[in-house]
C-alpha cells in the first residue's frame, strides 16, 4: 500500500537531493516497481517537466495537510 494517492498534495523534503526540494506539488501517477515505489508530481500546470526531473521516491516526500 502507498503512502500518498493521486491528487494529495505533497512537500518534497528539504533533504532531498532534487533541484525541487522544499516545494509543494500534487501526485498525479503512482509507480510500483517490486518495492520501489515513485510518484510522479506536478508543481504547476502551465510547466512541463522531462519526465525524470518530476518522479520522486517515497522517502523524499512528506504529506502536506489540507485546510
């Protein structure tokens, strides 16, 4: 089972070590290879990101509570 779904908003850690890290983003694919599991982001509609700079594993992530 996955932490997060389609459509949860999320924090990519300050830790991580993407480009990205401290940004919000909303899940938009779920992978599960084996027992890797990455989520594919989008942090903004109007960008378009190549598809490896926007896949994030679970540990690089945090949920963002919604208000």
């Amino acid at each position: 089972m996955t932490s997060f779904r389609t459509g949860d908003r999320v924090k990519v850690k300050e830790q991580a070590s993407s480009r990205h890290h401290g940004r919000i983003g909303t899940v938009v694919r779920t992978e599960i290879r084996g027992l890797a599991v990455t989520y594919q982001l989008s942090f903004d509609q109007t960008q378009v990101l190549p598809t490896t700079d926007n896949r994030f594993f679970e540990y690089d992530l945090e949920g963002v509570a919604s208000h």
